[in-house]
C-alpha cells in the first residue's frame, strides 16, 4: 500500500506542469482601423468613389475631345461651377425649400404604408380584402393621375404631396407584408413554446424580422418620391427643383439641368445613407 502511495506521488512529482499561455497579438496582426471602423468596411465605400471618380473622368475627357455635344449634354467642368452658381444665387435654397417641404409631406404620410403591411402580412383575411386595390394601384401607372390631383388639389403644394404619396406608398405596404410573411416558422414555434402571447410574438419575432423589408421598401419609395417632386414641378409647378429642371430645358441650359440633376442625385445618396444607419441600427443581426 505504502509503495503504490510512493508510486502515484512519484508519478504526479515527474509529471510535467501544464502552462497556459495567452497568444501574443502583434501590432502587424491587429486589424487597421481608420475613423474608428476597420479598413475592410471602408472598402465599398471607397470603390464607390473611385467608381465615380473614374467615370467622372471619361465624361469629362470626352467632353474636352469635344466627343459631346454642349448643345444636348454637358460634362462635369460645366456643371459643377454652375451648381455653386446656383447656390450662390440663393436660387438653389429656394426650389430645395419647397421641393423639401412637398417630399417631406408625401414620404412621411406614406409611411402609413408600414402599418397597414404589417396588418396584412399578418390577417390573411385583410389581404384577401385589399390584395386586389394594392394590386391594381401599384400597376397602374400613377403618373397618369397627376392632371386629375391638380384639379382635386390646385396648383400648390397640396397636389405635389398627393403624387408623392401615391406613389411612395404601395411600394412600402407591399414590401411591408412581404417581411412578415417571411418571418422564419420556427421562430415563430419557439416563441410560442416559451409561453409568448400573440401580441408578444407580434412585437418581438415578426417585427423585427420584417425590419431588413420595410428598409428595402423605403429605399424604393424614396426614388419613387423623388420622381414624384420631379413630376408634379414639372407639370405643375412656378417654383422648385422640378420647375428648374423644365425651365433649363426649354432654355437649353444643359449645364443648368445636369446641376439640378445633381443636386437630386446628392438628394437621393443622403437618403439612402441615412436608411443604411437606421436598418444598422434597428436590424444589426443582418450584417
């Protein structure tokens, strides 16, 4: 007995100690930030530029090979000074005063479209109900009504936000009900098997689960709103981003139109950055 003891203590004496050793990061390991954010994340944003810049570039080369005809087109070193024209002039402050406020009217009461897609993608009855209006309205080609909203609505701003609106709006209930009825099964059985309640399983599982949708859908309707304040000031309009663009026109004012035209395409990146870092925010599990 007293040698098997000797043994083990002799035994646990030669075995070899177990060292744990943390791994050592070195600084050429450690990933490359810049402004806070990991230099891989910057890199769509900087192929992007580059993208632009590139054929910024071609445009404008084949503008100074007189390759383009001032006449029909204008090439970047004409438009951009007449774009700080135009701002310098106050003219820009102006048409970006009411364009705004009429956008900002139409894409806010579309936004009633989240609610009632989130209602139909759940009540399957209340699609049945709807589904052939949605239908027929996202379709049809709502341009055409735009001389009838004038007449129910006038000249001013009113009749510009119910374009807006009819077009903004259909886009974000479909796109809406779409995300709920793609709500994962599962999550939906496990909820429930945890005891959650119909209006828990509601708020937390199908919600958020249509969050990446409803994004998408508004990403969509803010191009559709946008083209909804071209139309609406360009067939009925004395003043706005619209109206400038038709006036240059008929002017031939190329360079005057590529600036506006601009100042939209500026418009309409601001937009879609800012639904970038509200589906980051409210959906980060997608990334």
């Amino acid at each position: 007995m007293a040698n098997q003891q000797t043994d083990s203590l002799a035994e646990s004496s030669t075995t070899p100690p177990i060292i744990t050793t943390k791994p050592v990061v070195t600084a050429s390991a450690r990933p490359r930030t810049f402004l806070g954010r990991n230099l891989q994340e910057w890199l769509p944003t900087i192929v992007g530029i580059a993208s632009i810049l590139v054929v910024g570039g071609l445009w404008e080369l084949a503008g100074q090979l007189k390759m383009i005809d001032s006449f029909v087109l204008s090439w970047p070193s004409k438009f951009i000074p007449e774009l700080f024209k135009i701002i310098g002039s106050g003219q820009l402050a102006t048409d970006l005063a009411v364009s705004g406020l009429e956008f900002l009217g139409g894409f806010a009461l579309s936004l009633l479209g989240i609610p009632l897609g989130l209602a139909i993608g759940k009540w399957r009855v209340l699609e049945w109900i709807l589904d052939p209006y949605i239908a027929v309205m996202n379709a049809l080609p709502l341009v055409a009504l735009v001389p009838l909203l004038v007449v129910m609505f006038g000249l001013g701003i009113a009749s510009k936000i119910a374009i807006i609106f009819l077009l903004a709006f259909f886009t974000i209930v479909i796109s809406t009900a779409a995300g709920v009825k793609t709500t994962d099964p599962s999550l939906i059985k496990a909820a429930r098997s945890f005891g959650g309640s119909e209006f828990q399983i509601f708020q937390k599982v199908i919600i958020p689960s249509s969050v990446p949708f409803i994004i998408a859908g508004l990403r969509l309707a803010v191009g559709k709103a946008l083209i909804g304040v071209v139309i609406g000031e360009l067939l009925a309009s004395t003043q706005g981003i619209g109206y400038s663009l038709r006036s240059a026109a008929e002017l031939f004012r190329t360079a005057n139109f590529f600036a506006n035209l601009l100042v939209l395409a500026i418009f309409a990146v601001f937009f879609n950055w800012v639904l970038t870092v509200l589906e980051k925010r409210l959906a980060p599990w997608k990334d």
